[in-house]
C-alpha cells in the first residue's frame, strides 16, 4: 500500500481519551500487548520506497491531521536526496505539494546496493532512514481468479471473483512477501450516445451534434488501498499459495465487459514485515484501514537531532516483481449479474422538449431523419459511459 493514496494515515495512528481505551480493549481479545497511547500530534509522514525498475522514484511528506480534518497536509520545500552506500546523493525534486521525485536519467537503484533516504525540512529539521537494501524478488508464479459468493455490505448474497496470487523462491531466502494491486475495466453501456445537444446551432431544426469521441465504451482505474503480506518463514517451502490480492463483485461494471489487474510483488526482510503486519493488524481489528490506531507505530525514518520524535512510515527497497491477468465477462456468463437498471426501450422525445430532459441529466442516443421533430433519449448513466470512466484507452489493454 502507499501510504499517500490515501493518506489518512495519521487518521490511522492517533486518537484519544476514551476512545483509545475502548480500541485497546477491543484489540486485546486477538493479541495481547501493552501499547503507548498518545494524544494526537502533527508527526512527519513518510511514504515511498525504491525499486530497480528505471523510474521516477516518489516519495511523498506530509503531515498527520486531527480526525476531523480530511484534508491533505504535504510537507512543502524540504530537500530530499537518496544517499548511496559509498557516500554518493542524488537529489529529489518537488514535482507536487508534498511529492519528491527522482531523475530515472541520473538515478536507477541497483540489485543489492543500500540506500538511505535523507529528509531536511524548511524548519531545520534532518531526518534519515535506516540503509535499506535493494532485495532480490523472486518472479510470481501465476496470477488467477476463482468464482466465489459473498455476503456484501448491506447483507445481500452476491456472486465474485477473487484474485489470487502463487509465487515461490526456490532459494528459500524471501520468507517475506508485500503485494499492491491495480485494477482496470472496461465499461460498456446499454445504449451508446454518439449525439449530444447544440443550443448553438445555426439550424434549429437541427440542434444536434456529434460527440466529439464516441462514447461507447470507457476505462477506470483503481489502485488497491489494504495492506498486504505474508509470511512463508513457518512453512516447509518458501511458497505463496492461493493468497488473496482482491475480491470483486457483480455489483457495478468491473466484470461485465473486460476486468484486468496489475499485481506487483515486493520482498520483505523481518523488520519490514513485522511494521506492516502490526499496521495491518490493528488496522483490520478496529474496522477499516483508515480507521486510527490506538498506539504510535514507529517506522525506520528518525529524526537525527531528536532520536525521541514519532515519524510515520517504512522506507524500503526491493525489486519489483509484475504480473497482470485479464478476465473477459464471457468467462464470467455462469455469475448472476444484478439488474443496472436502465429502461428496455428509448424515450421518444419531442425536439422542444429535449433542454428539459438535458436538464433530467438525460443524453441523445438515436435522431430521427431530418428536420428533426423526436428524437430517441436515455438516461445519462445509461448511456454516456464517461458518467463512469475515461475514454483513453489503456496502452495496454
């Protein structure tokens, strides 16, 4: 997971008073522990890691909020740089509040070399990581899914797929695996909208034009958000089985034209493992991900004058090991898909009464000959597909 997706991280880390006792005590009847429970405190949030992939490398500051305060809080005007294992620094630059990025052209991170994130803030304040090592990621074995019933949010049995995910190391030296995910799909509307409504039009009778790009079929994207690892260090093999990435229902337009998903696997050693196993934890016992946590979670960033203040977040690195799987609906035609509710026919709609139905959020689908006196119109959800996604068309779909 990156923290900065989402970042209601300190949503995750810092509550108070009576709460934090109820959430403790809600938390100890699956591990015992004795946490320090802190009052809210804005604390430097640190999220990125490095991979050996040529790529701008992100790494994203900010700040944690009180829990009422949804906004996000970058840490501006910092320099930060990445320090190589023989003294070398390559400097990030500040491409968005709060997000540092690299130069792929005069930084790549190499396969077992050590790197330390360096962190000067504009109040003075000289942060660093603990060296982390490029790790070596052993390939992903396969990426697949299986039909699966679920009981949803408000109680209703529907059908799904899960993804699931197969890896191994036969070296038997990872023990430590951490996964993120992302989805796209394709969404293909009942009725297609090739024609859209002119005011301007120089003919009356004509008020029509076409749509610039027909929008019959659209694409979105989602980046998985929970964290994900496991372990294989009790295990007789160092092996991956079956673990699940995602779950995805009938409920919305993700299966019923063409679903992908992108899942990247990254190795772990110990410490890192155990930091997002704590975070996930605690994370799934109080609800939801970014439901805050009871006790201050210390990563391996610290500040070098002030060994004692509370940073958020793991710097890592690891090779990036990806693997992508298509699932066309037609493969999905045994799953019961719920009803989208859009109407079996058009409505035929007089050519003055076409502003008023724009204004109902309706869409032309079909003209009529000219002059134009009825034309044939559907509900915007139903027929404009942009309602749900873009038009861009994927590179790689």
């Amino acid at each position: 997971m990156k923290i900065t997706d989402t970042i209601s991280f300190q949503r995750k880390l810092f509550i108070t008073g009576r709460n934090a006792l109820l959430l403790v005590l809600l938390g100890s009847c699956v591990e015992q522990f004795d946490p320090k429970v802190i009052a809210y405190q804005s604390v430097l949030v640190v999220d990125g890691y490095l991979s050996d992939k040529a790529e701008p490398y992100r790494i994203t500051l900010s700040r944690s909020r009180a829990l009422n305060n949804e906004d996000f809080l970058p840490e501006l005007g910092a320099s930060v740089s990445i320090i190589g294992s023989e003294g070398e620094t390559y400097p990030l630059v500040e491409s968005d509040s709060g997000r540092y990025v690299s130069n792929p052209n005069e930084f790549v991170a190499l396969t077992g070399q050590s790197y330390t994130l360096d962190i000067v803030t504009t109040s003075g304040n000289h942060y660093q990581s603990d060296p982390v090592t490029v790790k070596v990621t052993p390939p992903i074995d396969s990426v697949y899914f299986k039909t699966e019933r679920r009981i949803n949010d408000d109680g209703l049995e529907m059908d799904g797929i899960k993804i699931l995910v197969d890896a191994h190391d036969p070296t038997a030296s990872t023990n430590y695996y951490r996964y993120e995910w992302k989805e796209t799909y394709e969404i293909s509307l009942a009725y297609a909208a090739p024609w859209d409504y002119d005011s301007m039009a120089p003919d009356p009778r004509f008020p029509i034009k076409p749509i610039a790009v027909f929008a019959a079929n659209c694409y979105n994207s989602r980046r998985g958000n929970s964290i994900l690892t496991v372990s294989t260090d009790q295990l007789s093999e160092d092996k991956v089985s079956e673990f699940e990435i995602n779950y995805v229902s009938t409920a919305d337009y993700k299966l019923r034209k063409r679903y992908s998903i992108l899942v990247e696997q990254f190795a772990l050693d110990e410490d890192a493992f155990h930091y997002w196993s704590e975070l996930q934890k605690n994370s799934e016992n109080l609800g939801t991900l970014f439901d805050p946590l009871p006790y201050e979670l210390r990563g391996n960033v610290r500040n070098l004058d002030d060994p004692d203040e509370v940073i958020v977040g793991y710097f890592d690195a690891a090779q990036s090991s990806q693997m992508r799987l298509f699932v066309d609906g037609i493969e999905l035609r045994d799953l019961s898909f719920p009803s989208t509710g859009c109407p079996n026919s058009l409505d035929t709609v007089a050519l003055q009464d076409i502003p008023l139905n724009l204004t109902r959020n309706y869409l032309i689908s079909v003209l009529g000959p000219y002059p134009v006196e009825y034309v044939l119109m559907a509900p915007r959800r139903c027929a404009d597909c942009r309602v749900y996604g873009s038009l861009e068309k994927p590179d790689f779909w």
